[in-house]
C-alpha cells in the first residue's frame, strides 16, 4: 500500500510539474503577444517591401481581415521569438530523467534542430518566396492583373517558413533514425538514387515550374540528408569504438569460464 502511495505522489509530482512547465509558457507567449502586436504594423510593411516585387500593394478583402492579419503575426511571432525560452522550459522538464551520455546527445540535437529551424525559416522567406512572388507576376497581361489579399500573402510566408523549417529537420530526422536502430545506414545508402528523385519530385510540386527553383529546394535538402548520414555514420563508428573493449573483455571472460570447466571436466 505504500509503495502504491509512493507511485501515486510521484506521479502527481510530475503532474503538477508538467502543468508549471506549460502555464511558464504560455505567460511567455502571452507577454510577448502585445510587443508584436504593436510592432505588426511595420513587420508587414517591412515583409511587403523586402519579399514582393516594388511597386507592389496588397488588397483585403473584409473589414477587418488587416486585424485579423496583425494579430496572426503577433502569435506567430511571439512563438517565434519565445522559441529559445518554450525550448529551455520543454529541455528542463525532460531532462532529469535521462542519464549522463544522453542528456548530452539530447542537448545538442534539440540545439541543433532549433538552428536548423532558423535556417530555413530564413532560407524560405529571403530566397524561395521572392522567385515565387516574381513568378506570379509573368502571369500578368492585358487581360489578367494580380489583386494579392493581404491574408493570402501572410498565410504564404508562414507555410514557407514552417514548411522549410521542417524540411530541415533532415538531418536530425536522419540521425535519430540511424542511432535508434530503425534504420539501417547501409540501407539508406544504397537508397541515395531514390531519395535523390523523391527529394526533386516534391521541390517540383512546392516550388514554382523552373528548374532553378526546384534546384534551389532540392539541393539544399539533399546536401542535408547528407550531412545527417555523415553525423550518423561518424556518432555510430565513436560508439562502436566505445564498446568494442567491453566487448572484448566479455567475449575474454567467457573464453575463461569455458575453460575453467573444461578443466573441471578432466
């Protein structure tokens, strides 16, 4: 009875933990919401400026899609910029039940995934979604002229970023694979050829029909997948290196209990 006790408080322990961990959070997003709110304004302009071609003006379309639209950057944004802090919280909460090596690995990894984020987040909104707003604009003529909402365009700068944010989790996505033992390297190797084609089979259908922007997706996520085989192939030979003495040493005193018997035997 006790000993279920024990459980049930460790238990509610945890518990009330987790729920410290996500109101802390959650009052993050909330005391960054107003600052980007009363910023949103001039975010908007800036991404106008800096993202669609010059001489460029968005319409709405209802009275209030304009708030609507500043109050979709404030979340995303107070999200965004919280990130380091809603990371810090998640990492606090989780690791004290990992032991020493993995603490470690778990660390690095969810620094590393966070940087990759940022990558390309940045990646998307400075470099794939100028050709997309430059490729909209060929479609122009006499009879066709481009009437962009506001929340259209909003919407397209946050599915690129959150998009090319994930797809840069190749890497890591790679590496968890290879380390957990879903995976096997060697087969992921000998897969390249169709990886390769998959990776371009998409960047054709999220990127605009020119082959300098599939090139321009395609070979940064691939030049990724790399990098996550290599990081996996070099983490899985330190390993290896690590266990084989306690390997050995096992296999050595088996080899001496066999022969300890045997000499009983006789």
């Amino acid at each position: 009875m006790l000993q279920g006790e024990s459980r049930e408080g460790s238990l509610f322990e945890h518990l009330e933990e987790l729920r410290a961990v996500i109101l802390r959070m959650l009052l993050s997003v909330a005391l960054a919401f107003p600052v980007l709110f009363y910023f949103s304004d001039g975010l908007l302009a800036l991404m106008i400026k800096q993202l669609c071609p010059p001489g460029m003006t968005l319409k709405f379309f209802s009275p209030i899609e304009p708030f609507v639209v500043q109050l979709k950057i404030a979340f995303y944004g107070s999200i965004f910029a919280m990130a380091p802090y809603l990371l810090g919280n998640v990492w606090g909460f989780v690791a004290p039940a990992l032991y020493g090596r993995e603490r470690r690995v778990a660390g690095w990894l969810t620094f590393f995934c966070w940087l990759l984020f940022v990558v390309g987040a940045v990646f998307s909104v400075l470099v794939i979604l100028p050709l997309i707003m430059k490729f909209s604009f060929t479609f122009e003529s006499m009879y066709l002229q481009a009437a962009i909402g506001i929340g259209q365009f909003v919407g397209l700068v946050f599915m690129l970023i959150i998009g090319f944010g994930l797809m840069f989790q190749f890497p890591a996505g790679v590496f968890v694979l290879v380390l957990s033992g879903l995976v096997d390297i060697r087969r992921l190797k000998a897969l390249r050829p169709y990886i390769l084609l998959g990776i371009f089979v998409v960047s054709a259908l999220l990127t605009p029909p020119d082959v300098f922007s599939q090139i321009m997706m395609g070979g940064p996520t691939y030049l990724l997948f790399e990098i996550g085989l290599l990081a996996a192939s070099f983490f899985s030979n330190k390993t290896r290196e690590r266990n084989l003495p306690e390997e050995i040493g096992g296999v050595a005193q088996n080899d001496v209990y066999e022969d300890n018997n045997k000499t009983e035997k006789e």
